[in-house]
C-alpha cells in the first residue's frame, strides 16, 4: 500500500474502532472492550510508523484527496491530507501516546456501568482519530473540524466521572473557555473564505500571494481570529486558565494526553497556519508574527513557571509546567526559522514522553494514597521506591539534563534564539523542574519538616478553596485504594521516559526533524506540492545536535533545579506564600465570567500585537 493511501486509515481506523466500541461494547465484557480498544490504537500507531518510515525523504510530501476530488485550475473542493513528515511525525507521537494511555489505564477505572464497558476507549479512540485529522489535514476547515472533535471528546474525557461535582465544573470551564476558542477560529476561517474564495491552506496561500503588499485589516483580523482559537488549545497566557481546572479533576490517562500532545498540537497549528497560508508576500510580515509569539512565549513562560512553582497539588503543578514549557515553545516558533522550528520539534518530542510519564506517577499516588497533596504525601512515597526514581527522572529531564531529548530540544531552540532567551530557557526549565524535584523530595524521601496537622489542613492564603489542596481526592482504581501499583502501571512511565532519553541519543531522529524542518517551513515549497504536484528542494541548515554551550547550559538548569528544591524543601509547609503572589493566585479564581474576560483581553493583545 503506497503512503497516500494510508492517509485515511490513520483518521479512520480509530473513528472504526471507537464506532465498533460503541456499537458492540454492550455485549462485549470489559476486558475485550479494552483489548479492542489497545488493538486500534496500536494499529493506528503502526499506520503512522508505516507512512513515516516510507516517505522517501523528509522533505516529502504524500498527499491523499478524498474521493479523488483534486484541484482544477487551482481551485478545489476536495478534502486533502497531507503527511509531511513533521505532521505524520505528530500523527505517531498522538498514537504512541494513546497506546501508553491505555495500557496504563486497564482495568483502570470503577467498574463501568452496565453495557458500557466500551465508553472509555472509544472515547479516547475518537480523541485520537480527532488529533491525528489535524495533524494531516490540508484543509483549514476540515482542521478545524477535527480539532473540534479533539476539543468536544477531550471535554466529555475531562467530565469522565459524571458523578464528582469538580469533574463537571472543570468539564464545564473547559468547553465553555475551548468553545470560545472554536468561534473566534471559525470567524477567522469565514474572513479568509470571504476573501480567497478557499478553504483549502494552499489554495488560501496561494490567492493571498496573489496579492502583495502586505495584508489588510481583514487579513490581519482573520490571523488574529484563527490564531487566538489554536492559543486557547496550547494554552498561552492569557488564554490557559482552563488548563490547571482541567487537569485537577481530568482521570490520570486524560492528562497524560492533553499535556502529552494536545496542547503542543496548538503550538503545531499556529506553525502550520502560519507557513502554510501568513508566510507568503500578502499574508502577515514575519517582524510582526515574531512581535506577536516572541510576547505571548516570554509572558506563557515566566506565569507558568511561577504559577509551577507555587503549587501543592501535583496535578496542577505539571499542569502549570506544561504552560511554562508552552511558552517555550513559542519563542522557538518566533524565530520563524528551520532551526527553530527543528528545536522546538525534538523539545516537543521529548517533553511529551517526560510529562506524561510525570502525570503515571502522580496518578499511582492518588490510588496508592488517594491525595495528590504534597504535603499530606510527606515521606509517603518510600513505599513506592521505584515511582519515586521515575519522577526524580522526570524533574531532571524537565530540567533539561543531558542526555534527555528536551536538553537536546531546548539547546537547539536557545541557540536559535540567541541572546536573552538563553537565561530565559535555563531559569523556566530550573523553576519548572525543580518544582517537580522539590515535591519528590517531600513525598518519596521525606525531606523537610514533617507537616503539623494544621499546616497539612489548611490551604495556602488566596487560596479559592480546599480543592487547589488535593486532598481527600477519591482513587480512580476500581475497588479503592492501590495496595500495590500493577506492572502495567509502572511499565508505561518507565518505556514513556526511556523514549525521552532515545529522542536525545539517536542520531538519525534529529538529522531526520532538521531536514523535515526546512520543508516545514518552505512555503512555495507547500504550495507547489499541493496545488501542482511538483517536489522542491527546500535550501538545507545545519541538523540539530549537540554543543559544548547546549550542554553545559542545561547542566547549569539542572544544577539550579537541583539547588532550588533542596532550599525549597527547608521551607516549612505552613509557612504562608509570599504577599507578592497573592495577585496571581487570585487571578486563577476558577471564576467563568473572569476567565472570558481574559479571553477576550488576549484577543485584544494579539490584535495590538500583530498590527
């Protein structure tokens, strides 16, 4: 089978397997319904391996209209995917992932109800099927589509446990904040329809060059409208307030997915809408697309970090994590370069394997002990001494220790960048990182005071209520309480953090993203494959790899992580936060109508931005 062709089956095998689920998942027992559900994704991540391993080469670009509705003239009407290979490299890392979600998850859950042993998997087959569409899709509408499906599914994963009210309140703030997202997106696509006649990405890329000269208010106004949709899912400050609700109250496997590689295919949308359809002579100058990221990465970066480190509750400090390393991300993006984008590639790569590998350990935790509270976990983690050597790892990775893929991911984007955004790197990472260290220190050795039952009980000052504790929270484990974590659930963060490492150590894989990087980023390239069916030669840059600067600065971070977590665990737990914080805590009220205002302000800034 030739890689066009395989296209669609990515996309479709797993909307078949969550449909059969479905279908048949009333008569079916819960170990067949999640033996069917593993067998899916496992064959949808074969398909994605097959596809990226037969391109002939990284600047390749197979191609599949649906129906065999090709373009005339031009102009088309047809539904395209597209695998380059940053996209079918996505596609495989969405599938890998969902792979691991589910192994850790089986016979995770309470027993479901009667007749619905298959609502789960299918649910995670259909957010699947919904990520790795956008990932491949060549049309901005039916990307749009697709990234709705990822959206609505990952609502109704987040609400999983209908029967807890925090799990419908962080449901809720997600759709409602995500739905927001989805209109403003859709405006956007209207004003470029109106204007190019095109849905497509290189036809809409294509009539914009048509005309150049720099683009108009409209143009302008419709970047703005699809860009600020794409930055609610990477969540970017100021619109990632659902984020932390989400992942607070989100089942384990859940957040493993959404920090794993939701949020960073926000980060991939605005790559790939931006090269695709803004790059050219009548889209958006690049001084002002580099304005715009350069100031939401700056401002996502430093509120994630600090909001990162200020948490007790394990969740919503990976959470938090994941902002800061968003904002990352997007400075690397700024640059607007191969070598930027081949950074942020392996970063993301990497930090996908260490999140969701951090969120498996946090969720044994919270079954073994049923607190995801740093505090009241205090020296509880000795029973479990082989998490604990996995979360240590994690922080580390997270900090960016050699030879770890998001060492090798963040030096490669620092030196992109250059000049300030090297100190900026190294202390988000340290924060980040050493955030994770500290808690390890406090719940798997012990360090630090021992909690007074007072200090344990009581919420932080600003604090909106006991929840941002973690405490008392109920087990996801059918029967209660882990006596001891299930080989599945150890195997899975253990393979998700060797993966990290192998990112770092493999040669051809970062030889393979540079050169996937430079097709990424050629726009007439793009336009000329699709519309034409003629294969270019992007101009080639050096591949990513190792300096003696990149390592030692990421030596550095983690020395800083390392340091900052030892001081961070003397400070008593009771101790009240700094006065400064008090603002940013009360910022991340869990208040509805405060998060739309938000939205709306971020709206206003990335329009002030861009002009």
């Amino acid at each position: 089978m030739s890689v066009d062709r395989t296209l669609p089956l990515i996309v479709a095998a797993p909307l078949f397997g969550a449909a059969l689920l479905v279908g048949a998942g009333r008569r079916l027992p819960r170990s067949a319904a999640e033996v069917l559900g593993c067998l899916f994704a496992a064959g949808t991540a074969a398909l994605a391996l097959y596809a990226s391993a037969g391109t002939p080469s990284s600047t390749a670009r197979p191609l599949e209209w649906l129906g065999g509705w090709r373009p005339h003239g031009g102009a088309g009407v047809g539904i395209v995917l597209v695998g380059d290979r940053i996209g079918l490299g996505l596609a495989t890392l969405v599938s890998l992932l969902v792979v691991a979600a589910l192994a850790y998850a089986w016979r995770y859950f309470d027993e479901p109800p009667r007749r619905h042993a298959g609502s789960f998997p299918a649910l995670v087959l259909l957010f699947q099927a919904g990520m790795c569409g956008f990932a491949l899709a060549g049309d901005l509408f039916n990307a749009f589509v697709f990234f709705e499906l990822m959206g609505v599914v990952a609502y109704a994963l987040t609400g999983y446990r209908v029967e807890e009210a925090r799990a419908v309140q962080g449901a809720l703030v997600f759709g409602v904040v995500n739905s927001l997202g989805a209109y403003t997106t859709l405006l956007g696509i209207g004003l470029l329809y109106a204007r190019t006649g095109e849905l497509g990405l290189a036809q809409i890329g294509s009539a914009l060059d048509a005309h150049p000269g720099g683009p108009d208010a409209l143009v302008v106004a419709a970047f703005v409208l699809v860009a600020a949709g794409l930055l609610v899912k990477a969540a970017a400050v100021p619109f990632h307030f659902w984020l932390a609700d989400a992942h607070a109250v989100a089942p384990t496997p859940v957040c493993m997915l959404m920090s794993g590689v939701m949020v960073e295919l926000g980060v991939y949308g605005i790559a790939r809408v931006y090269w695709t359809v803004f790059a050219g002579p009548g889209g958006i100058p690049a001084p002002d697309a580099h304005r715009a990221l350069l100031a939401l990465g700056v401002l996502t970066a430093v509120l994630g970090a600090v909001m990162c480190g200020l948490q007790r509750h394990l969740k919503r400090l990976l959470a938090y994590s994941t902002v800061a390393h968003t904002g990352l991300f997007l400075i690397g993006l700024a640059v607007l370069t191969p070598e930027g984008l081949g950074g942020v590639a392996l970063y993301v790569l990497a930090h996908a394997g260490v999140k969701a590998a951090l969120f498996a350990c946090v969720g044994i935790l919270l079954d073994r002990f049923g607190s995801v509270d740093e505090p009241e976990l205090h020296g509880k983690g000795r029973q479990l001494p082989w998490v604990g050597v996995l979360f240590g790892t994690g922080g580390l990775a997270l900090a960016g220790l050699p030879p770890f893929g998001t060492a090798l991911g963040k030096a490669v984007t620092e030196e992109a960048v250059g000049g300030w955004a090297t100190a900026l790197f190294v202390v988000v990472s340290a924060v980040t990182g050493g955030a994770v260290l500290r808690a390890g220190a406090r719940v798997f050795l012990g360090l630090g005071p021992v909690p007074g039952s007072g200090a344990a009980a009581s919420p932080p000052a600003g604090a909106a209520d006991a929840e941002t504790t973690g405490k008392a929270e109920e087990p996801e484990t059918r029967g209660g309480r882990l006596s001891r974590a299930p080989v599945s659930m150890l195997a899975v963060p253990t393979a998700l953090l060797a993966g990290a490492l192998a990112v770092g150590l493999v040669p051809g894989l970062r030889t393979g993203i540079g050169r996937a990087a430079d097709a990424f980023t050629d726009h007439a390239g793009y336009l000329a494959a699709v519309l034409h069916g003629r294969a270019t030669e992007p101009a080639a840059t050096p591949p990513p790899h190792w300096t003696t600067a990149g390592v030692l600065w990421g030596l550095v971070a983690t020395a800083l992580a390392v340091g900052g977590a030892l001081l961070a665990v003397r400070r008593p737990l009771g101790a009240e936060p700094a006065r400064w914080t008090t603002p940013l805590r009360r910022l991340h009220s869990g208040h509805m109508g405060d998060y739309v205002a938000w939205f709306l302000a971020g709206v206003t800034l990335l329009g002030v931005l861009v002009v």
